[in-house]
C-alpha cells in the first residue's frame, strides 16, 4: 500500500520533528511515497536540487499512484492545500490530522467542513499514530 504524506515544507518548518516521527511510523506499515517532508536538511525554502516545476510533476505523479493521503494540517499551507484538492479529485481516501493542542490556527472549515475528508484532531502523537492505524487498516 501507498501513502502520500503531505505536510507543510514552505508554509513553515517548526513540526518538521513531528513529520519526521510520524512518516516513520507510518513507513513500518506502508511504503511512504513522501519521506522527504520529514527531512530536517529540508528547509522552509523547499527542495533545492529541482525545479519547482518538476516538484509540481513528481508530487501529481505519487498523488495518483497512492492508495490514500495522509496530510498534517496543523501549520497552514498553500501545497497542502492544494495536494488535498487534488487528492479530493483523484477520489483518493484522505486523513486530515490537526494538533487541537496549538492554539495559534483554527483548522480551516474547507477542510474541517468536507465531509470526504476523515478529519482528526490530535493532543498527542500517540492519538495520532492510533488514527492512522485506523485510517491504513479502513484501506484494506
């Protein structure tokens, strides 16, 4: 099974630890097509070694070969928005997970209010982990 994993890269980088944890839990139940979100050498800037349009390429191509995305929308992004969008229309399976802990953004009600997304909000990352448990298992 393939999961596409989006998360903010440069909409802001402060949960890049938490991207990081969770691909690598998601990663010991289902090939991941996105590791690199949780990469620490990648900065707020992006990838560096591709141009934006071939970013845009690979990312449409892994959409439409994952069996569900799973996306962090805890630190608002214009990508990831865009990749749900896009997910939505592929007729993908999408988990969003927000952190109800972080009272600085209120989960958009584009996302909160769809009722095609599996929406979740999480205290910790253990919640969050249970969650995907169930969402890769409703894949089945």
């Amino acid at each position: 099974m393939k999961i596409y994993f989006a998360a903010s890269i440069r909409g802001g980088r402060q949960d890049q630890e938490k991207y990081h944890d969770l691909i690598r839990f998601l990663s010991l139940k289902v090939e991941v097509l996105t590791e690199h979100v949780g990469d620490s050498l990648i900065g707020k800037t992006g990838e560096s070694e591709l141009k934006n349009q071939e970013i845009h390429s690979r990312d449409l191509r892994w959409l439409e070969s994952a069996d569900g995305v799973v996306a962090e929308v805890s630190t608002p992004s214009l990508g990831v928005g865009y990749e749900i969008g896009i997910a939505e229309k592929l007729a993908k399976p999408i988990l969003c997970l927000f952190d109800a802990s972080r009272k600085e953004h209120r989960l958009s009600a584009m996302i909160s209010g769809n009722p095609q997304f599996r929406t979740f909000y999480y205290h910790d990352l253990d919640q969050a982990k249970e969650e995907i448990v169930s969402f890769i298992d409703s894949l089945s």
